[in-house]
C-alpha cells in the first residue's frame, strides 16, 4: 500500500476498481501559471515508471506535454507562419499537403504513427486524386513524395515546438520514383525556332524565353526596364498566376533581379515592338489599356509604364495562354515539342556546352547557387556523346585539347 508521502494515490472508483493516479507539472501555461497534469494507470508499478519517465524527460528536455491538437490545425498553423512564401508557392504547399489532411488531419498529432504514414502513401498511391466527390486516378510517386517532404517539415517544427518526441513522417520510406530526362533544344533547333517565329508580333518575347527569362519574367517586363541605348534590360518583376488570379511580384529569387546585356538583334526586335505598340495605341485611342502603377521591389517609389508583352489594345496576356502559345508554335515550326520553361534549361545547356562558367549561368539564369544550376538546369544535348567519345579518343592517341570555344 502506498505510502500517505507517496506522490502517487490510490483512488476506488464508484464500481470498486482500484486505479494509482498522480499529479505533476509539465511546464508553463501561456500565462506563465504552473501546467499541471493528471495521470491514471491501473497498477501501482506502472504509475511509478510513468512518473519517473516524466521526471527524467523534463530534466533532460525531451518530455513532450500532451496535446490534443490534430495534424489539420498542425498544417494550417505551420502555413500561416511560413510569411515569406509566394502567393504560388503557398498555393502550392496548400495544394500538396491538402491530400495528408484529407487522410489524416483528423487525427491527434500525438497519435500519428509511422503505420499511418504508411497507410496514407498506399492509398494515395493506388487512389489518391478526387475530382469533384469521386475518388479517381492514383497519385504519382513524386506527387506523394513532394508531399511527404511537406510533411516532414511540418512535423519536424512540432518536433522543435515540443509538441512531438520524434519525427515519424520521417521514418516512413518514400516510393520510389523514375528520373525523367529533360527534353530541350540543340542550338539548331532553338535558331530555326526564332527564324520560324521572326514575322511574329511576339517576336521579342520569343528571344527573351530562349535568353532564359522565366514565364512570369518575360511576361512582368516593362518598358521602363529596358535601356536601349545602353543595350541592357532588368528583370525585377513577375506576372504569375495564382488559383485563376494574376499576380505581379518581385522575382522568384533574390538573384532573380538582374540587368543583363541584350545583343542586336534584341534591340532591333524591341525597337520594331515598341514603335508597333505605339501605333496601337494610336489606332485604339481610349480603347487602349491604361499603364499599371506598382511599386519598385527595391525603393519601394510608385513606378508607372506598360507591359512589354501585351495584346494589340495594350493588355498584358494570361500566363497560360503564352505557354500555350509557344507550344504551338514549336508544332508549326516541326520541332520537338517541349514545355516553354525548358527554354530556360535549353539556355542554361547550351552555355555550358560553349565553356561558359557555372556561376555565370547562374548569376544569368537568376538562381540562388551555381550547384543548383549544374544540377537542374544543365543536360547533355543530343550529338554530345559522340563528341565526347571523339575528344577522348584523341585524348589517348596524345593529340592536344582543343581550347573550349566562347559563346
């Protein structure tokens, strides 16, 4: 019988069992009073290693205070803290982690194990997407993975909270994905593509994709940004869109803001463009669009000017619809067809393929790090092998290397 000392009581329940419950503080409350909790075992020996468990957790501060928060409000919590995402971004996350809450953001984030994880991944992998009410076509092992990556992050800030003692997403083996390689163009394929499109009135906005502007950039430029004497433009906005709604928004990176050199036959294309525009606007008279006001990323100052890439009646086009746009007229032009954004790794390949330094592909193409740029966005090109093999042949035949040619 425990002692009248004993911390841990024995109680008689209203139907005669017996139970050991005892009381202890597990920290502070938010309004800096003692947290204290009740706890009931049916033995005296397992009230004892429980409360010595405690003890020793909460002296080495490990000791997770229960919590009956669930893993929706887990999610909706780390998303609000999250203050610097975009808005694409956060509609991505949003969109990625909306399939663990319809699994499990019911359940008690205490509660969550590594067999529910596991459970959750089978079931989005054999059925995991919904149209509308019905559950349809199954999910792809990098849709599931980029979502338990998500997850993981979500569950490792409860960890650091003290809300978790470990980490179970991450315990969970991710399935295992096939590597696609990425499809762009040769030089050949990439000049005959801005000769088939030089009639174009978009001509302009073509070489900017193939310079290895993002969408959003290309369709974010103003004129304002360029300087055709000096012969350079800056790229410091975005047009995304976001969930149906147009977006303009700094660059994607802080490197994404960047003056880069245009060459002449840039120049000339702008300058057709704009003398164009203008007789647009003449012709439409009130019809054409006004100029947007927004503020400048940097001084924060109200800058005015229209759109580079705009309609006839002076309207900045739908992200999609220029993404459309440009497949299509990879189809016209007999070239293989590839998505508008591996204009970006096309540009990024082909300056690696003429000895161009990493770090200034990088600092070109607006990324955050040079190993970033090597790693994503620089592919061998169709004929590279057979050069390679070439060199190395020669290489142990004893011929000299021949020096790397420029850009």
């Amino acid at each position: 019988m425990a002692r009248k000392t004993d911390p841990i009581k024995k109680v008689e329940l209203k139907d005669g069992r017996t139970r050991y419950r005892f009381v202890i503080d597990v920290g502070r409350k938010p309004d800096g009073k003692r947290d204290q909790k009740t706890y009931t075992y049916d033995t005296l020996k397992e009230a004892r290693a429980e409360r010595a468990r405690i003890i020793s957790d909460r002296a080495k501060g490990t000791f997770v205070r229960p919590d009956k928060k669930t893993v929706a409000e887990l999610i909706d919590a780390w998303l609000a803290g999250k203050r610097n995402l975009s808005p694409g971004t956060r509609r991505t996350y949003t969109d990625s982690l909306k399939h663990a809450r319809a699994h499990i953001g019911h359940m008690e984030l205490q509660k969550v194990t590594k067999a529910d994880i596991d459970a959750m991944v089978t079931k989005l992998l054999a059925s995991g997407r919904r149209v509308g009410n019905v559950r349809t076509t199954k999910l792809s092992p990098r849709t599931v993975n980029a979502m338990l990556g998500l997850l993981a992050a979500v569950f490792e800030d409860a960890v650091k909270q003290g809300f978790l003692g470990r980490n179970v997403v991450k315990l969970a083996e991710r399935p295992k994905q096939s590597t696609t390689e990425m499809r762009t163009w040769t030089a050949d394929n990439a000049a005959a593509f801005l000769q088939a499109v030089k009639d174009e009135r978009l001509y302009a906005a073509w070489q900017f994709s193939l310079y290895g502007l993002r969408r959003g950039e290309v369709l974010g430029l103003r004129w304002s940004d360029v300087d055709l004497v000096a012969k350079t433009i800056t790229v410091r906005w975005a047009r995304t869109s976001v969930a149906g709604e147009i977006v303009e928004k700094e660059p994607k990176t802080d490197r994404g803001r960047r003056t880069l050199p245009l060459d002449d036959e840039l120049v000339d294309a702008l300058t057709a463009l704009q003398l164009r525009q203008r007789e647009e606007r003449e012709a439409a008279a009130e019809a054409y669009a006004k100029p947007c006001q927004l503020a400048d990323p940097v001084s924060g100052e109200v800058c005015g000017g229209d759109h580079i890439v705009v309609d006839e009646l002076g309207r900045p086009y739908r992200p999609e619809w220029y993404g459309d746009r440009f497949e299509a007229l990879a189809k016209r032009s007999e070239l293989p067809v590839i998505r508008l954004h591996d204009t970006r790794h096309t540009c990024g390949s082909l300056l690696h393929a003429r000895g161009v330094p990493t770090a200034d592909i990088s600092k070109w193409l607006g990324h955050a790090s040079a190993s970033f740029t090597l790693n994503t966005y620089v592919h061998s090109q169709d004929g590279a092998l057979a050069g390679a093999g070439e060199t190395l042949r020669k290489a142990l035949q004893g011929s000299p290397a021949a020096p790397k040619s420029a850009v």
